[in-house]
C-alpha cells in the first residue's frame, strides 16, 4: 500500500474543474517534503505535469496548478479537455521509510 | 534535451537476475543537477521507486527491495544500469529510468520496458 492516498476517479464535462486529492502524513508531506504531480497517458511514460508543490515545467499549460497544506496536496485542472484523460499520480518522499513514495493514482475521465 | 532508452530482456525466468541499462543521450550523466532513477509499474498497477543513483556512485535504495537491487553507473557510457536478483512474478512490470533533480521529482522518462518474469 501506497503512504500517499489518492481518490481512485474523478470526472467531469468539458470545461470543468477538477481537483485531485493526495492525502499523506506528518513523515511525508505534512514533514515539508515536495510533492510532485505525473500524468500518465494510456499506454505510455508518466510525464511531469507538477514540480515543487506548485510550479509547472516549461510547456504545461497554465491549466494545471498545484498546492500543498498541511499533510495533503492537491492537483486541480481547469477548462478540462478530452485530451486530459489519463492517470494522475502525486509522488512525495517519505522520512519514516526512507523512500520516495508515489500516490495510488486518480483516473481522470472526460464525460 | 535529455533523453533516456531503457534496453535489456523481456524475458526473465524466476530466481534469476534482471538487468537493464538506461543510456541517456542530449546531457551528460555526470551532471550535478540530477540523480538517476529506476522506477516500475506492475500492468495494471501504481508506479513504484526502486532506486537511483548519483554520478559518483552514490546511491539509494527502496528498503523494501534494498536486499536485491544494484544500481550502477558508467560515465564513460553515459549509461546506468539496474540488476534486481532472485525474481519473482512479482517483478512483472514496466520498468522507467528518470533523472530525479535534488527536489526529488523524476523530470523526464524513458518509454519504459516491459519486463516479464517467467518459466
């Protein structure tokens, strides 16, 4: 089992916002440690959507946004596309295990 | 632009060794600015750090794999390499290598390679 909980689906029309929970503790996120958002398209590599809690790497539309408080962190996606449909994973380090942790992953449909 | 390739078997029989080299192109594996990363995802299933590794040969490990995994280096190659011992079904996966920056985030993947573990 994953320390990082994400809810496993969200959906919603195009044009929406959506938000994206990762839920953690007091040995990872709530610790101060970063967390990082991936987006995983059908059938290929994860990509990084989010570095930092909060900033976007060069090319990633300013659609996604992250944040981070206390022991959780969110992702949250506005105007949603068609073509955001895939897996998102939140990813963070924890202290207690000594281990980068990824998030169990939220599956994002387009109604 | 980095780029990374994973290359090695497909096909791996139980109780033996996997071992794959990721050769990265458009950078130099001799960076400061990153450490070098292996990550899986069994089909189906979330993705899962296994370990990385520094230019100088510094590395660290997932403990819950610690007993069975080797990351190495080799510059001259620009390469990094993973060998996982006695594996299992369990070890069926895709396995990704990334460049992990300080921060902690794998920044850019490699197309993955499908792994499987079997008689």
């Amino acid at each position: 089992q994953s320390v990082l909980t994400q809810p496993p689906s969200v959906s919603g029309a195009p044009g929406q916002r959506v938000t994206i929970s990762c839920t953690g503790s007091s040995s990872n996120i709530g610790a101060g440690y970063d967390v990082h958002w991936y987006q995983q398209l059908p059938g290929t590599a994860p990509k990084l959507l989010i570095y930092g809690n909060s900033n976007r790497p060069s090319g990633v539309p300013d659609r996604f946004s992250g944040s981070k408080s206390g022991t959780s962190a969110s992702l949250a996606i506005s105007g949603l596309q068609a073509e955001d449909e895939a897996d998102y994973y939140c990813q963070s380090y924890d202290s207690s295990l000594s281990v980068y942790v990824f998030g169990t992953g939220t599956k994002v449909t387009v109604l | 632009q980095l780029q990374l390739q994973e290359s090695g078997p497909g096909l791996v029989k139980p109780s033996e060794t996997l071992s794959l080299t990721c050769t990265v192109s458009g950078g130099s594996i001799s960076s400061s600015s990153y450490y070098w990363g292996w990550i899986r995802q069994p089909p189906g299933k979330g993705l899962e750090w296994i370990g990385s590794i520094y230019y100088s040969g510094s590395t660290y490990y997932n403990p819950s794999l610690k007993s069975r995994v080797t990351i190495s280096v080799d510059t001259s190659k620009n390469q990094f390499s993973l060998k996982l011992s006695s594996v299992t079904a369990a070890d069926t996966a895709v396995y990704y290598c990334a460049p992990q920056a300080i921060a902690g985030s794998f920044d850019i993947w490699g197309q993955g390679t499908m792994v499987t573990v079997s008689s």
